[in-house]
C-alpha cells in the first residue's frame, strides 16, 4: 500500500488502482491498459535488494528527501536483506500485516494507510530538518 501512497501523493493524485490476484495481475493489466506494480514480472517491482518502493521512485526521479527517508524504511519492512537497519520499519511491517489480517477490501486499505504514510512523510521530514539544523551546528 505504501506504493499506493507514493502514486497517488507524487505522482498522479487523479490515479486509480484495479486489484487482482497476483498472477492476473499482470495481464489484467495489459487488458485494462495499466502499469502494474509490485509483482513479479512487472517493471515496477522488487529488484535485487530493492523493493517496489524503490523502483517508483528512481522511474519518476523522485528526489524529495522525506520519501527517500521512507523508501528506506518501507524497504526495511519488505526485503529481507534490510530488516533491522530501521527501528520504523518494524512498526510499519507489523501495521501492514495487521491491516492483511482484517480482511479488508484493497482499496479500503489504501484508504485507511494512507494518513499513516502522511504522517511518516513528515516525521521524516522533521528528521531531515533535524539533521540539517544539527550539520550547521
């Protein structure tokens, strides 16, 4: 969902998101004329040591420091090789697990995890602004 979140908030707030099963996503997708994410096979998706995350924002250039300071925490949460190098993605992986486990429909999920990526946004945020105020000290 946090790549959800990443679309809809810099990329194309106008986005709109079709789920499926995994393996109908991606011809579903090529039907409906849609970029897939997230899955194998789809350019937008897990790479190497990377995360879908990651590949969203190096396609769109995404330079905002907050959203790289997310995509680290996002990708501590979602690949193996980097969890525990982020105390936050622990709390994120749990939150998302949680929200799996509610059996909610996708986009009510998008919709109820998307004040949370908000409010990680600007914590990381004042994390940079807290480390540039600290650089110039």
């Amino acid at each position: 969902m946090a790549v959800a979140w990443l679309i809809k908030r810099f990329i194309d707030p106008t986005a709109e998101f079709i789920f499926a099963p995994r393996r109908e996503v991606l011809p579903r997708a090529e039907a409906e004329g849609a970029i897939p994410f997230d899955v194998v096979g789809a350019e937008l998706t897990h790479q190497e040591d990377k995360c879908g995350f990651d590949a969203v924002v190096a396609k769109y250039n995404i330079i905002d420091p907050a959203v790289l300071c997310i995509a680290d925490i996002v990708r501590g949460a979602d690949v193996g090789k980097w969890r525990g190098r982020f105390p936050e993605s622990g709390g994120i992986e749990a939150i998302a697990h949680g929200f799996f486990m509610l059996n909610l429909p996708d986009h009510q999920v998008v919709e109820l995890e998307s004040p949370l990526y908000d409010a990680l946004y600007r914590y990381c945020q004042a994390l940079d602004e807290k480390q540039k105020t600290s650089s110039l000290a």
